[in-house]
C-alpha cells in the first residue's frame, strides 16, 4: 500500500474507510503468506483507534494477536517491547532449537547472559513466533512504535521484511516525524491524513452537539481537522465555556493543554497515581500504590473520566499525550521524589536501576558505575542501543572528569554503530571537552575521522589514521590499532593513491605489533598495496590449513587478503568457509562482508549462480544491518553476474537504484562494477563498440570510475571489445602497464587474462602461439576464461579456413558455456559452429536461468539434502518460507519430487 492515497480517519470514518484499507489488504495477505503494514500519522490522528479495531477483526477471523506499545520514558528498557510481545507465548520457547531458546531466554531476562547480538535475538523471536503461526495465524500490534526501545524495533523490522510465506501479519503505528528501524525495512506505508472540514463538522456536531456557535467556530479552527483535538478540545471548552486564548503554536502542545486542564478537575489523591503510572508503564498496581502512597482506588476518577484503563493488573493511558500531560503537569521536585519512591517499591533490577538514576539531582559515581555495569550485560544481551543509553546518563552523573569522558566516548561509537550520527556527533563533542586517557583521545580521533567521511577525501587522512594507530597501540591496544587502519585500506584499495602513502600504510600495519601472518595484517596491507605485497600474501595464505582455522573472521580477511592479491580460487574456499562460520554463529553483520567478497570471487571462478545467491543476500542482510555502502555493492556485484548469466534482459532497470544511491553518497569510485557489468552484457552479445564504451572508464586514469585493481580482471573484456571495434591501438599504454605489474607482482588473476588476452592482440600470423600457451596455463579454476579462449581460437582458425581444426576448440567452448550458464556466449559459440558447416542443436534451456537469486539458494541447497528446516537455519528464514519457495521452484524446473532436485543440479552439488 505504499504510496496509497490518503484518506480521511476519523473516528466514525476509522470503520468504513481506513480499517477496509488496511484489514483489508492484511487479511488477503494473510490468506495467501504474510503482510505488513505500517500506519502513519501524526498524534490524535486515529493510529491507536485503528489498530484496536485491526485487533478485533483479526480475532473475529481467527487470528492470534500479540500486541506491544512504546512509552517513551522507558526506550532505555532492553528488550522491554520484546518481552511485551512474546509473553502470552513464552511458553513455546521450550520448542525451539537449544541456541535460539538460550539466545531468546537471555535477551528477555529468562536465562543465563549470553553474548548474543540483536541479530540472533531476531532470528531467534522470528522462529518462536514462526512455531505459534504454524498452528493459528498469527497478527503483531505495535503501538506507538516510536517509542520501543531500538532492540525490540530492529527484532520487529528484521520480521517484517520476512513474512512473504507466513501466517503472521504486521501492523505497526508510528507518529509522524519520528524514523525508526521500520523505515530501513521498506514496509508498505499507509498514511492517516487530517479530516476534511465536513468530515470534521459532521464528527464535532455528533460528539458536541450542544457547542456554543463561538466556540464550535474555534474549536474547528484549533483542531485542524485532527480527530482526538476536535473532541477532545470540544470537551474542554463546553466544560468551562473558556477560549484557550491564546493558543500553543502546535497542535500536539494544544491536547497536551487540553487534557492537562482535565487533569485539575481530579482528586488530589488521583495525581501522584497517575504521575507513578505515567513514570513506569511497567508498574504493576500494588507498586503504584506503594510508590505513590495511595491506595489503587484512587484511580477511579481518572478511569471514570476516560484518561486511563486497568487492564491485566496494570494502568494505561487512553492516549500517550495523557501520560506527557500528567508529567508536565508535575513539578520537577514532584517527577524527582516519584522516581525516588519507585526506585523503593519497583522489584524490577532494572527499571529500579533507571528510576535511581533518574531521581539522582548530581554526581553519584556508585549509580554511574551501576549503569556502567548494565551497559556490559545489555550488550552482552544483544541491547546495545540500552547499552548507550546506560553510558549517556552514567556519564551524566559522573564527577571524574577522565571516567566521564571514557563513558562518553563508549556512548558515542554505541550512537554511531547504531546509526544515529548526529547523537554520536554530540556525545563526541561533549567527550572532546574533558579529561581523556591516551586510548580515549585516540579511539575519540579514530571515531570523529570516521564521522566526518574525510577518509575517502581528504588530503592527509592516511597520516591522520596511522597516527591514531600507533596511539592506541602505544596505548596497549593493538587489536583495535590494526582494526583502526581498515578504512584508509579501503579507500586506498577503492580510490587512486599514490605510492608512497601505500607503502607508509604498509609499514604502518607491519609495525602494529601483530604477527605478519595474521589474517588482519593480510586483508589490510592487501588493500593497501596489493602490487607489492601480493606475493608475500600468496605465500602465507597458502600455507593455512582452512580446517584448523577456528574464527570464520579470520578467514574471512584470509579470503579478502587473496582476493586481493589475485587469488580468486583460493578467495572463494576462504570466504565461503568465513561465511558457513558466521552463518553458524548467526553473526549477521560481519556475515554480509564476505558474503559480498565471496560474490566477487564466485563470479571470476565461475561459479555465477552461487555468486548470484550471495550478491542478493548481501543486499539484503546489508538493510537489516545498516551497511549501506556493502549492500548498494552486493547490488552492482549481483547484476554483474545476471550480466555474465544473460538473466536479465534489462540491465540498466538493474543497475539504476545502486548507481543513484552511490552518486548521492559521492560513491563515485564504486561505480566501476556497474561499468564491468554493462561492459560485460554487451562483450557477451557481441556488441564490441559498446562494450569498449562502457569499460573505458575504469581503464582510463581521467575518468572518476577509474580503478587500479577492478582492471585485472577485466581486462580480457577490454581488449576483445576493442578488437572487435578497432580500437587496439588506444590500449598501448593500458597494456604495457599491467603487463609491468604482471611480470613484478603476478597476480593470477591479472597474469591469466593478460595470457588469454595476448592473442587477440598479435598480428594474425602470430597468435596461434599464443593461443597454445594460454591455453596451457592452469585455467581450471577459471572455466570462463578457458571457454573465451577456446572460443577466440575457433574463430580465428576458421577465419584462417581451417573449419576442420577450429571445430574442436569451438565444441569444447560450447560445452563450457552451457556449464556456465553463459547463454550468449553459447548462442554465438554455436553460430561460429555452425559456420564451419558441423550440424549443432540449439542450447537447451537451463531452467535455473528461471529462478530468482533465493529461489536458486533455496533449490541448490535443498538438491544438496538438507531439509526446509535446516535450509531456514542457514537462510535465516522460517521453514514455510523455505516451503513456499519450493513450491514455486518445482513446476519451474519441471520436477515433482524433492529427489529430482539433484539431478537439476548434478553439475552444482559437491559431495
């Protein structure tokens, strides 16, 4: 529904217009799998009121409601939301497998504390609720999810990007203005636009039929055509007869007044009930009794004037600003001593922790330390945004001037790994003006430098970053020094740099005090400068045994370090080790990286549907994960492949949303994989001026698309398309210069396609030689380079005359290409055979070519043995998820049976 028209949401029009809307749309998605929708508007607008009415439909059709709200004085709460959402279902947890219970029970405070990251918790509640759905269909109801505490609303956003095949629907409120981890997950948006004046009049003369003319005439002007404002504005001025003269300048300030004036109608006793429940949604009755010094009966005037409800032995405001209402009501001194009183009568360790914390009017290093103390279990819970939290305020009534410093630094890169960049920028700040060690001030310097984005522009940033190095090595940090220098190796790695700055880089990492073996050491001065040191990375990385290798991270940067230096083959057994790793440990964001190398490397290795699956589930870990800039580049690489497949029919559609996002990011030099891509679809339909068009940039120094490394393996591409166009002579100095950094650093991948390149180049009467040799090198891990080869010498002999020799090279070329999957390449080896007078079939079609990237994961995966469950582990989907796609896999691949599968793939499946 994104992008639907707007429509009225009144009160009265709720039932007929917006509840068809999105019940709607939810209950035919549910019929047929899952469905999300978010609701959005701005307070008073009629959120709460629809969803109450979602919830009740859903019941009447059979539907399981699990329901969660946000209050927003307890953000801070880890998992608070969560726990709300899962309680009427907590007992299924004992269903689930051992590590996604444990992981579950952790984060909601059930078991024994883990290092769990958000990501596992995700995984783990999308499972737990996945088991509910799987015997009734299940719809989740979050309420103002503005206000959850960021680790429940990035569990909710990482489910709703997952109910395509699901009993479960979603529907979520969010007041306008306000961005959560919703919006990253692209879910379809319903908007709640203001009443029309009609609509507004109609609501006012039903609820307010008697309104003094005057006052109906203000009370339309003031309410704007928001619903709760029109009655609730109506209720206040016909009580009293009064104006509300002059009026607060926003419309939210003007509701807050309004029902603050009803709160002076109430008891004195009803008050500080109220404030106890306004300060602690979580408090159950008896805890507001005793911290407020009332009895619970003291609500009833409250509850009789519809400001709040008793349900399941805890009070709720009727609508948030109620609960802001009553707050700002109270005096400061009144808000102190209630979190005061609650901090006595709360059991909660937690929430007792926050209200002392909140009642603290200076310094107290014993309830900094406390929060500090939380800070390191809620992020071992996986909470981390509760963990920034902790430290903001633990700093906040931190005297020490050095301690408050380091607190705020830890808040500030928490900020950042989060996303927030302006609250980091501001912790930063604050952090700057204090007191701070010798490893703060670097990990503060570290942490501004990569705030700012000068790493990729900057004159002098490689010095900056080194500098920052060695003080937090010196600083008894290597660790983090060596993971400090990562960046400024990308960019050197990424942009033109020059010599010097790579080889001070070098030294740098070499200096950081780690073994030169160590993987990290590897990948970092592989970006660097992998001219000079690829030999020595090939060298050490062939010497690791990947089956004593225990942390997939260091293989992972093992298969970075390869990948680098030239070593696609060696890349790809790295990374796809780092990768079933990390999927066993369900560690989503360092899972995303090679996930993204591993893509790469497939694809020069030949392996372009397991190359396809990776790009496409790099993009998408990439969004729940915020790693922009890896997901735009899993994109480009995932259409780099369709192009080598001939998948997709229009590669530009593919490449349009990555290329603008990148543009905007001024993420220019990432750019040459969407030109290998397009250069890469014309070579192989054989349009060569196009092609040499398209792949120019990368090779020209002048162009901002130009990449030093993206050159060796593409330069095969380069010189068959300016062969084919007469543009040989332009490649001269290209070719003299990559041959220099063959012939010095021998990089396999650059030294084979300047071998199967050659011949394309000589003069006719001495290419043959060349040919020979090309295809004496060791090619078998890089089939596609040895099928063009095969291919370019068949055409040369028969353009000699010499049919009878050239049909071997071209049934040989023939028979890789259909391997491959390459379907162009195929149809012209064909055409060349054809030509030398050999009757030759048309390719059969590869019915994996009509799957999706997931469809292919799925199909290979489950051609491989393993079972819908044991494929949604490794996914991180659910089983009927997994089952759904299979469904949609049989009939396109012509099987009826999951045996068949691997017949499909025989060519694919490893035993």
């Amino acid at each position: 529904m994104s992008g639907a028209p707007a429509v009225d949401a009144g009160p009265e029009l709720i039932e007929r217009d917006q509840e068809s809307a999105v019940l709607g749309a939810l209950v035919d998605r549910l019929r047929d799998g899952g469905g999300a929708v978010v609701v959005r508007g701005e307070a008073g607008i009629g959120k709460s009121a629809l969803l109450q009415r979602v919830r009740r439909r859903a019941e009447a059709q059979g539907f399981r409601p699990l329901a969660t709200f946000g209050v927003e004085s307890e953000a801070e709460l880890a998992f608070a939301g969560l726990h709300q959402l899962l309680r009427p279902v907590i007992g299924v947890l004992a269903q689930l497998p051992e590590p996604q219970r444990q992981t579950l029970e952790s984060a909601l405070g059930l078991g024994v504390v883990m290092k769990p990251d958000s990501f596992r918790v995700a995984v783990a509640a999308f499972q737990l609720i996945c088991e509910v759905a799987d015997s009734t269909p299940v719809v989740l109801i979050v309420d103002d999810a503005q206000w959850l505490d960021r680790s429940t609303l990035s569990v909710i956003a990482f489910i709703g990007r997952r109910l395509e095949a699901e009993h479960i629907g979603l529907v979520a409120a969010i007041r306008s203005g306000h961005s959560t981890p919703l919006d990253d997950a692209r879910l379809p948006t319903l908007a709640l636009e203001r009443l029309s004046a009609p609509a507004a009049a109609r609501l006012l003369d039903r609820t307010a039929p008697h309104l003094h003319p005057v006052l109906r005439a203000r009370v339309l002007a003031e309410s704007s055509g928001n619903p709760l404002a029109l009655v609730e504005l109506a209720r206040t001025m016909g009580r009293s007869g009064e104006q509300l003269s002059p009026a607060p300048t926003t419309l939210t300030a003007r509701l807050e007044r309004a029902f603050a004036s009803r709160l002076g109608d109430l008891a004195p006793d009803t008050r500080p009930v109220l404030l106890a429940a306004a300060l602690d949604s979580r408090a159950s009755l008896d805890e507001i009794a005793r911290s407020s010094g009332a009895g619970i009966e003291s609500l009833q005037p409250a509850v009789d004037a519809d400001l709040v409800e008793i349900a399941d032995g805890r009070v709720r405001f009727r609508h948030p600003l109620i609960r802001s209402a009553v707050r700002q009501a109270a005096s400061s001194r009144q808000v102190v001593e209630m979190y005061r009183a609650l901090a006595e009568a709360v059991a909660d360790p937690e929430r007792r922790l926050w209200h002392r914390a909140m009642a603290a009017e200076g310094p107290d290093e014993n309830i900094a330390s406390e929060l500090e103390q939380h800070a390191r279990l809620a992020a071992a819970r996986g909470a981390v945004t509760v963990a920034g939290a902790a430290l903001e305020r633990a700093a906040a009534l931190t005297a020490d001037s050095r301690s408050k410093g380091a607190r705020l630094v830890a808040a500030a890169e928490i900020a950042y790994e989060l996303g927030l960049v302006e609250s980091a920028r501001r912790l930063g700040d604050e952090a700057a003006s204090f007191d701070l060690g010798e490893r703060d001030v670097a990990r503060l310097a570290w942490f501004r430098q990569i705030l700012s984005g000068s790493v990729w522009f900057e004159s002098g940033a490689t010095r900056t970053f080194v500098t920052i190095a060695e003080q937090l090595r010196d600083a008894g940090d290597a660790d983090m020094a060596l993971r400090s220098l990562v960046p400024i190796a990308h960019r050197c790695w990424w942009t033109p740099t020059k010599t010097r700055t790579r080889e001070y880089l070098v030294e740098a990492a070499l200096a950081m005090g780690m073994a030169d073996d160590d993987p990290r050491v590897l990948a970092v001065v592989g970006l660097a400068h992998p001219e000079a040191t690829g030999q020595t990375i090939l060298k050490r990385v062939s010497r690791m045994r990947l089956h004593e290798m225990t942390d997939p991270v260091a293989a992972m940067y093992a298969g970075i370090a390869a990948d680098k230096a030239g070593d696609m083959a060696a890349g790809v057994r790295f990374l796809a080790f780092a990768i079933e790793g990390l999927r066993e440990q369900v560690r989503l964001v360092p899972l995303t990286q090679p996930l993204v190398h591993y893509a790469w490397v497939a694809i020069h290795t030949g392996e372009w549907p397991a190359a396809s699956a990776a790009a496409h589930e790099a993009a998408g870990l990439a969004q729940d994960t915020r790693q922009p800039q890896y997901g735009l580049t899993g994109e480009l690489v995932g259409a780099l492949a369709a192009a080598l497949r001939g998948t997709e029919p229009d590669i530009e559609s593919v490449l349009a949303e990555p290329e603008r996002a990148l543009l905007a990011m001024k993420g220019g030099p990432l750019l040459a994989t969407a030109h290998l891509a397009r250069g890469a679809a014309a070579i192989g339909e054989g349009r060569h001026d196009d092609a040499f068009q398209h792949l120019w940039p990368v090779f020209d120094e002048a162009d901002p698309a130009f990449h030093r490394f993206m050159r060796w393996p593409a330069v095969l591409d380069l010189v068959e398309a300016a062969a084919g166009s007469v543009q040989a002579g332009r490649l001269t100095d290209v070719i003299a210069d990559l041959e220099a950094i063959s012939t010095h650093s021998e990089p396999p991948i650059l030294r084979l396609n300047l071998a199967c390149a050659r011949p394309l180049l000589a003069a006719e009467d001495q290419a043959e030689p060349l040919f020979t040799a090309a295809l004496a090198e060791d090619l078998a891990g890089y089939p596609f380079l040895r099928a063009r080869t095969l291919f370019s010498l068949g055409r040369w002999l028969r353009r000699r005359r010499r049919s009878a020799e050239s049909r071997s090279p071209l049934r040989e070329s023939v028979v890789l290409f259909d391997a491959l999957g390459a379907s162009a390449w195929s149809r012209r080896a064909r055409q060349e055979l054809r030509a030398t007078g050999e009757k030759v079939g048309r390719r059969a079609p590869d019915l994996r070519d009509r799957l999706t990237a997931q469809e292919l994961q799925i199909a290979q995966l489950a051609a491989s043995g393993l079972s819908n469950r044991q494929i949604a582990e490794r996914l991180f989907l659910s089983p009927r998820t997994v089952g759904g796609h299979l469904y949609r896999i049989f009939p396109k691949l012509e099987v009826t049976a999951r045996a068949q599968l691997r017949d499909a793939f025989a060519d694919r499946v490893r035993d």
